[in-house]
C-alpha cells in the first residue's frame, strides 16, 4: 500500500481507556508485533495488518527490541511502515518498547544493567526511525541488577526525552510493589504493567490486579487468547499449520492438553450464546475488568484482527455466565 491515508472514521468505534492515574488513554485492543512482523514474514501482509488497525482505531503499537524473527526486524519493518505513510500521524500513536531479554551477544545484550537499557533504546529508536518512543518498558526484572539501577536508568530515559512514559513488564506482586517504589522516588511515576493474562493463564495477574489499582498503574494483558488455545483452532486437535505443530516457538503439543482442549470446548459453547467466537468472548472477559487498561492480540491477517475487535460488541457477562465460566476454567487447572 502505497501513501496510506487514514479513514476518516476511525475514531467512532474503539473504546478508549485512561492508564491507571495518568492522563493517557489506551486503546481497549492494541496491537502486539510479537509474532507475524519479522524478516521472515510478508511484508505486504502484515503492513496492511498495521494500517487496517489504525483505521479501525487501534493508536497503540507494542514492540520489543527482540521482536522477530530475526531479532529487531520487528522494529525495522515497523519503521518502514511508519515511512510508508503511518508516520504521518505520529501524534495520534503510542508506539512502545522493551528491553530486558538476549538482544545481542557479550554482557551488555541482556537484562537489566543501565547500559543495557540505553544502548538497546538507541538501538530501537534507531530502527524505527523515531526521535522517542511513548512508552518503554523494562521487558523483565533482573536478579543480578539492584533494581535502583534499572528503575533509575528508565528515569533518565524520560528525563532525555527518549520515552514519554515507562513501564515494567514479567514483574511479580512483590517486585513490582519494590519498582513502583522505587520510580516514585525519582519522580517517575510507572505508567503501566504488562503482564501475560488470560483465562488460561489468571493467576499471576489477578494478583497483580489489586497492587496496581491501588497505585495508579494501568495493566495491559499480553497472550490474552494463550497463544490461540482460545480460539476455535484447536478445538478438534491441533492443525498441521498451527504454532503448536511446530518444533521451536511459545506453543508446544504438549501444551495443548485434552483439559485444555475440553475446556475450550465448553467455553466456545458459552460463546456461541453470546453470539461471539471464542477469541472475542476470550478478549471481552479480560475487558470486563475495568482495571484492565487494554489487550495486547496478535494477528496473521487482517480478517483475523476484524474478528477480535468484534469483542468490543459485547463485554457484558450476567452472573450466570461468569460462575459457568468459572467452573470450567476451575476444571481446567485441577486436572
């Protein structure tokens, strides 16, 4: 797509949702380039992935300095969607980043030192074509690093102009109070958490959920459909092109067990009540929660990205939904 132009209406259906405290509001669905935006990706594909969700609303673009494959390419082939006619609404996007995993080789690629996160920021901000980004994110927290170091090294990241807000990112309810703490007393307050969540995956950040609504802090769910195990993909097994068939990645057979498999049965019933497929009842059970600023959903093509952002119908469960709901995810974790 050449000289993209914005629709014109593509403020009129998304739901916007303040970050904790602050004065940003997010999307209720961002767009994650995690899987699908790499060098080994089309990138006629995923370009028109990109545009399809800023016309239908999605100003929220979540990346990672190792976001691939190949590591970075993410960011570049993010860069040359920006060029590429996005760029012209660079004031209408939140565009964020992470550091914290392997990146490059030596001791300075990885974790959570202060020179591992400046350098990795210019990298991207390099990669990307862009003079800051809106929100960046220590992508892990590091044992070895005092978290002063980390916290202090974000800090000085907004302090030079190169991040407008920070985040944190894999943290647990304790590490998370400590780093919160420590941002306040640099004047710095946490923007945001990102955390794995999902039906499958509840306990983590239901535990969260409680800390960050206390101090402010928004939340946003990554994996919100558990690597597809809560669409209606692996319903009746697991298809030969799925991520689960392959040999390397986030989704493994083993992963894709028959309680699993059970479970999201019985809730792709509870769906097709609702009218909804299951990623989009998945979506709008996390929505649900308004402490939940938004969801961070993949997507291989642009039918794909329709279908979740058809969530946003309908995020109303009765009572008798939710305890059904429950009781088959219960099921679920004690088998």
């Amino acid at each position: 797509m050449e000289n993209y132009k914005a629709d014109n209406t593509r403020y009129e259906t998304m739901a916007y949702r303040r970050c904790g405290q602050s004065g940003l509001k997010l999307p209720a669905i961002s767009l994650g380039l995690w899987h699908n935006f790499g060098s080994v990706d089309v990138y006629d594909n995923f370009s028109r992935i990109a545009f399809r969700a800023f016309d239908r609303g999605i100003t929220h673009f979540d990346l990672a300095n190792n976001y691939g494959p190949v590591p970075g390419s993410a960011e570049e082939n993010f860069g040359r969607i920006l060029r590429q006619g996005l760029g012209a609404y660079r004031d209408e996007l939140i565009i964020s980043t992470k550091a914290g995993y392997d990146m490059w080789p030596g001791p300075y690629g990885d974790w959570g030192s202060r020179k591992y996160l400046m350098a990795s920021l210019d990298q991207s901000l390099r990669r990307m074509g862009l003079e800051y980004v809106d929100i960046f994110y220590s992508h892990r927290p590091d044992p070895e690093t005092p978290i002063e170091e980390t916290m202090g090294a974000l800090a000085d990241i907004v302090r030079q102009g190169k991040a407008l807000y920070v985040g944190i990112s894999n943290y647990n309810p304790e590490q998370t109070e400590r780093a919160v703490e420590v941002l306040r007393q640099t004047n710095t307050p946490c923007l945001i958490h990102q955390t794995k969540y999902s039906m499958f995956e509840r306990q983590m950040a239901e535990s969260l959920l409680p800390i960050l609504d206390r101090e402010g802090i928004g939340m946003i769910a990554f994996s919100p459909l558990a690597q597809g195990m809560l669409t209606n993909k692996y319903l009746n097994g697991i298809p030969e092109n799925s991520r689960a068939a392959k040999a390397s990645g986030h989704l493994q057979r083993n992963q894709v067990t028959p309680e699993k498999v059970a479970a999201a049965r019985a809730l792709n019933e509870i769906a097709g009540r609702r009218g909804q497929t299951l990623a989009e009842m998945a979506l709008a059970w996390l929505l649900k929660d308004r402490r939940v600023t938004s969801v961070i959903i993949g997507a291989s093509s642009v039918a794909q990205l329709d279908d979740n952002l058809n969530a946003l119908a309908n995020l109303s469960f009765s009572a008798e939904e939710l305890a059904e709901i429950d009781r088959i995810l219960a099921t679920a974790e004690t088998k």
